[in-house]
C-alpha cells in the first residue's frame, strides 16, 4: 500500500527564488571590488589585498555556483531525475568550499615567500580600498540575512562576513604598518586571513560532504528519530531507517514499521508526517509496515531479509535496499 503526500509546488524552493535578486547584486558588487582590490594590491604591493581579492574572487564563483544551483534545484521531476536537480544545491555548496581551500593554497603560498622575501607596501593604498570592502562585503551580507535554513544561502552570508571582517583586518595592518614600518605586517595578515576562511569554511565544508555523502543531516539525532517512530501508536518495532537529504533544504526518510495489528489508515501515516516535519525537518517520508509478529526468527528482522541473496538486479519494483517491496509499503513525501 502506497500513500504519498506533497507540498504546495513550489514551497520547498521559496529561500532560493527570494535570494534571486540578492545573488546578482552581490555577484556583481563583488566582481567589481575585485577588479579595483586586485588593480590596487599589484600598485601598493600589498599581498594582504591581493590574498584577499584572491578570496573575494572565489566568494563571487561560490556565489554563481550557488546561484545556478537554485535555479536547478526548481526543475520539475521528470523520469530520469524523479526528485529533479534538487541535490545539486548539496554539489554547488561542497564546490563552494573546495573553491575556497584551493584560495587559501595560493594565499598561503604568496604569503610565505614574502616573508622569506619582505617588500615595501603602500599602506595607505592598502587601508582605502580595504576599508571599501567592508562596505560591500557587509552590504552584500545584509541581502543574504534570514536565508539560514539553507546550507547555500548560509554560506553566502558567512562569506561576506568573513570578508568584511577581513577587509577590517587589513585596514587595522595598514595603520599598523604606518606606525611600525614594518612590512612583515602585510604577509602575517595574509596569513591570518588564510586561517580566518579555513575557519569559516571548514563548517560548509563538512555539511556539505556530509549530505553528498546521503549522511544524516546537521541537527537531526537518528535514535530519536527512531524513537519518535516506535512509540506511535500501535508499531510494536522499528528497522530499516535512513535519513538523507534531497537538497540544502529537504530531507527524506525511510523506515519499515512492524505493526502486527494492520496497516493503521492514512490517518496515522499523515500524523506520523506531521511529527517528523515539526521536530525533525523531515519532508519527504517513506513508510513501509509490516504486519508480521515483532521478533520472528524465520525471517530475521524482516520478512524482506530473506530474499537478499537471490532478489532480482533489475531494479524495478525494489525498496530503497534494493529487496522488493511486500505490499505493505506506506510512502509519505512532500
């Protein structure tokens, strides 16, 4: 028995249609600071701007990549795709991280022979256009505020903090420089802002290699999400339960429910939907009961356990472990 519920079209992606406008005005601004930061760190020789339009130029392709994502991720279902492109917000952010590790390579790299190396630097060259960044980099991160349920929008506007934070660093080096004369100062900032984006990122990172990894998203604990389902009404055990995500902002859940009374009616399956959407942020869920004894011994923990070794590779009419489905399958998706 199948039952599938789903959200209003178009509810799921609502993060990504309003950020539209903010991810072109930021992509933008941005290109058109790094332009000016990159001309103007090769005039003062400031390897601090150039570390830093270095970031803010992989800040503006995490911003294309993440933009183009959104757009995919509203492409309709179709039979090759059956959950659309949704996943590839989940690709555009991990993109987005290794864009920025592959930045801190270079800086570090740049940062590191000018230490062997020391050269002058213009530091008041350096202090005006760095004190410009914190201008856009701030406004730019204002536009992406409230967006934080999505792992995309959120990285955006951890980005542009981060940047603006920065661009204060290297204000505050300039003035440093124009009192010490030390030029050593330009390198170590650059330096230090390597350290700032690795520690930035390396959040995104980990999110995002999670979910294209079909881990359990951040903030959704499995054993009480078992929990959650073996103590509804009438399910007497609980197996097979796989939480994923669908996308940066949707999550999917499978789980076989053995309950020896009889399939409970839609009613119970779209209560269960409901509590796993309030507590958990689970959207997309497929239920499947089973009405065999808890603890039969013929079979293991599920009926299904014994068709592993000799179940068809064809695919079609196969559960999410590749045995077929009985017919006591309860699908709930959004």
């Amino acid at each position: 028995m199948h039952a599938h519920h789903h959200h209003p079209t178009g509810h799921s992606h609502s993060h990504e249609v309003g950020h539209g406008r903010a991810f072109m005005i930021g992509i933008v601004l941005n290109l058109a600071f790094v332009a000016v930061e990159a001309a103007y760190g090769f005039i003062a020789d400031s390897m601090a701007l150039l570390s830093d339009a270095g970031h803010n130029l992989s800040d503006v392709l995490g911003l294309a990549i993440a933009w183009g994502a959104a757009i995919l991720a509203r492409r309709a279902p179709n039979e090759r795709y059956t959950y659309g492109l949704r996943s590839s917000s989940i690709l555009a952010a991990l993109l987005n991280a290794l864009l920025l590790m592959v930045a801190v390579g270079g800086i570090v790299w740049e940062s590191v022979q000018r230490l062997i190396e020391p050269a002058p630097v213009m530091a008041g060259t350096m202090m005006i256009v760095a004190g410009i960044g914190i201008v856009v980099n701030g406004f730019t991160a204002f536009l992406f505020m409230g967006g934080h349920n999505d792992l995309n929008i959120r990285g955006a506007f951890l980005h542009m903090v981060a940047d603006a934070a920065v661009s204060l660093g290297v204000v505050l080096g300039g003035l440093a420089i124009l009192w010490t004369g030390a030029d050593w100062i330009d390198p170590v900032l650059s330096l230090v802002i390597a350290a700032v984006i690795v520690w930035g990122t390396w959040s995104l990172f980990s999110q995002s290699l999670r979910l294209s990894l079909h881990g359990v998203p951040q903030g959704i604990a499995l054993s009480e999400v078992r929990q959650a389902l073996a103590t509804r009404p009438g399910v007497a055990s609980v197996h097979h339960v796989h939480v994923w995500a669908i996308s940066t902002t949707q999550t999917a859940l499978t789980a076989h429910l053995v309950m020896p009374e009889g399939h409970p009616g839609d009613g119970f399956l779209a209560e269960t939907l409901h509590e796993l959407k309030e507590r958990f942020g689970i959207d997309h869920v497929t239920l499947q009961i089973e009405i065999h004894a808890p603890g039969r011994r013929d079979y293991g923990e599920c009926p299904l356990d014994r068709h592993e070794h000799h179940h068809d590779h064809s695919g079609a009419g196969h559960n999410h472990e590749g045995h077929p489905h009985g017919n006591g399958a309860s699908h709930l998706s959004p």
